[in-house]
C-alpha cells in the first residue's frame, strides 16, 4: 500500500494562502535580502514595499535560493508524519533551489526514495499549475512517484509568460543593458517574456498604455491553443486596478474554457525583476 502524498513547492509558485489550503500544499520559502535585513519570502516583504524602497533609494532587494540545510528542516517533519513527497521548484536555470532540494533529498534518503524533486522549468504560477495539478492526482490516490513522473511530462506544456509595463527593473536587476532599457521606454515598448527551456526570454513587444496592452497580450497568448480546461491564472505584480483584473478575467473566461481562472499577486522574485503592473496570463497546454 502506498503512502499519503504531500506536495509542495519553493515560495516563488506564487500561490496564495487560499489555494494552499484548498489544495493542500505546503511551501518552504526563499529569503530576501535587503541591505543588511533578510526576510523569509512569505508575503511579509510586500511588493508595495519593495516599489517604495526602490523609488526613494534605486536599490532592489535580492533573492536566494533556498538552502540544502532549510530543505532538511522542511522535509523531515512532514516525512515523520508518514507522508512521501512531491516537491516542485522554480526552474533550475534561474535559481539553485532544485539542486539544493535534491541535495537535502539524496541526505535523508536511505536506501528507499520518498522525496521526489521536480525541476518546473517555470516560474511562478507557471510551476503553480503543476502543483495543483499534482494535488488532483494526489486526490485520485496516485503514488509519489507516478505523479512526479506525470508533472515532469506536463511541465513542458506550461504556458508561462509576462508583459512588462518597463525594462527599468530588468536593467537595475542586471538582466538587461541601460541602452535597452532607455531605448524601450522612449518607444514606449512593453516586452513580453516567455519560459523557453527552463529561460526567461523576450518574445514580443508591444506598444501602448498597459490598458491596451492587457487584452491584445491575452488574446494573442490564447489563440489557436488547445488548454487543458482545468485552471488558468491571471498573475501580476501589482498596481494594476481591480477593475481591470475583472475585466481581464471574463477576457480569459470568454476566450477559453477554463473551469476557474484565479487571479493572484506575484511575490518578491517576479516583482524585483519585472517592476509594477507585470501581468501574465498563464495556462496549460493540451499534449
């Protein structure tokens, strides 16, 4: 007989509180580090906050990953309950929390695996979607290791991408040259970024206020794909107005038959890197 499943993911799935609860899932978070104060990236270093530190004084906070030794406080209490696990993180590309977690893993495993590291190839709610649907076939009585092995076949079908109102966080973060930068907000350019193979990419550019942008970006991301019908996010950074984020989730409930389409707040990584009013539509794909 197999053992009960839990599933659980870095900080950066960008789930809310709501739906960890609703699909039972638990998450170790990253830290931030601003100047010489380091915060757990678990909702109590805002985005607001982090906007406002920027605007008075330039700087950006910093992320780092989650370390082999905090997996090992995080995994062993919930194997003493008798659970396996099916852990899930942000893609190995941008940050070395999956190798730590498989470090961590490999030290407690005797002889017998009951922690099972999925490398998302995602960020954000981009690997989000392969936690929820990891809970659906924990609730259909799937083993650990089954359902590892199915998130790894789905993780390429996620369909994960941004618009960005300005490059300006990109170019402070490193990612990006000042020319660039300069050079998209003179155009009034908003880029949107994609996950090819495990990277953030720039795959388009748009022009115009963010208010026209929004439902050209969705639309576009939309057409012609075939979804899994389960569930789709609208994810975004902040200071986007609430009746744009309704407007924009009928928008994606119209253009696709998703079952729930939920709207969340990205957390520090995302809004570090990719600045206020960054909103993504994100999904997956049919094989």
């Amino acid at each position: 007989m197999s053992r009960p499943v839990c599933i659980t993911y870095d900080s950066t799935c960008d789930l809310s509180p709501a739906l960890l609860k609703r699909f039972e899932i638990r998450t170790v978070p990253l830290t931030i580090l601003d100047g010489e104060s380091c915060f757990p990236d678990d909702g109590s270093y805002t985005s607001a906050r982090l906007y406002e530190a920027f605007r008075q004084k330039g700087t950006l906070p910093k992320t780092t990953a989650v370390s082999p030794q905090e997996f090992l406080h995080f995994f062993r209490p919930i194997l003493a309950d008798g659970f396996d696990i099916v852990h899930i993180d942000i893609s190995s590309d941008l940050s070395s929390t999956y190798q730590n977690a498989r470090l961590a893993a490999a030290e407690i495993e005797d002889g017998q695996q009951r922690i099972h590291v999925v490398d998302s190839r995602h960020l954000s709610t981009g690997g989000g979607l392969l936690a929820l649907q990891g809970a659906l076939l924990r609730d259909q009585g799937m083993d650990a290791e089954t359902i590892a092995r199915e998130l790894r076949r789905l993780a390429p079908l996620s369909d994960t991408s941004f618009v960005l109102d300005t490059l300006e966080y990109m170019w402070k973060g490193g990612r990006c040259s000042g020319v660039t930068a300069l050079g998209a907000n003179m155009l009034r350019l908003k880029p949107c970024l994609e996950m090819r193979n495990g990277k953030l990419v720039v795959c388009k550019k748009y022009r115009g206020s963010m208010e026209k942008v929004y439902p050209q970006y969705i639309q576009e991301r939309l057409a012609g794909k075939e979804v899994l019908p389960d569930f789709a996010f609208i994810t975004h950074s902040g200071e986007v107005a609430e009746d744009t984020l309704q407007e924009l989730t009928e928008l994606v409930k119209n253009t696709a038959p998703f079952r729930e389409v939920f709207v969340t707040q990205a957390g520090c990584t995302v809004s570090s890197h990719c600045g206020p009013k960054t909103l993504g539509v994100l999904f997956l794909r049919k094989a």
